[in-house]
C-alpha cells in the first residue's frame, strides 16, 4: 500500500515546483537498479542531509526490503536534491534495536 501511494501521491508532489520547494528539504526522490533483479527502482524517502552526507531512516524496515541492496559494502544510488540528481555510495546498517539508516556520501564530482 504504501508503494503505491508514494509512486501516485508523493513523486508526483515533489515534481511540482512550488510543493517541491517545501517538501525537498525532507523528501527526496531515490533511485538504484536492484541487485538481484536488475531493475531499475524510483521513490521518495524522507532524509537529513549534512553537507555530502545524507541518512535515510527506513521505517518498518523488517516490512521493506529495499535497502537490503546497501548492505555489506553498499551500491550505487541517485537521489534528487535541490532539483538536481547527485550520484553517490549508500550503505545500509542496522542497529541492534532493528533500525535501519542508509548513509548516503554523495559523489565530489557532481554539480551543486
């Protein structure tokens, strides 16, 4: 359910300027081709970012298995920050309480 309402509710949100204005500073749209199934994955999560480092907190993550593909050594991932895609390293960690972070490094690179 909640797949199908951030793919039809919250990207389509964050494509209009003015909500994406309010609604970038906490939701970011990521995208990653999946480890095992080769396919090529879009969404919203919410984020705090400081400098080039962005945390993803992944809520109910024994219900999601999305950032498994950023364990061990983590993946690639893009992500939408200030209208803009930045290319970086994401690894997932979880913590003996059973949450889950993905820590994104953003690549240097990239144009801000």
């Amino acid at each position: 359910m909640a797949g199908v309402v951030n793919r039809t509710v919250v990207l389509p949100l964050l494509q209009i300027p003015l909500l994406n204005g309010v609604l970038g500073r906490a939701f970011t749209e990521v995208s990653y081709t999946g480890r095992k199934t080769g396919k090529h994955v879009t969404f919203p999560v919410n984020y705090v970012r400081s400098g080039d480092s962005v945390t993803i907190g992944v809520a109910m993550p024994d219900k999601k298995t999305w950032w498994r593909n950023f364990t061990g050594d983590g993946a690639p991932i893009t992500l939408t920050l200030d209208g803009e895609h930045r290319t970086g390293h994401a690894v997932a960690s979880k913590d003996s309480n059973g949450s889950v972070r993905v820590k994104v490094s953003l690549d240097h690179n990239d144009s801000h």
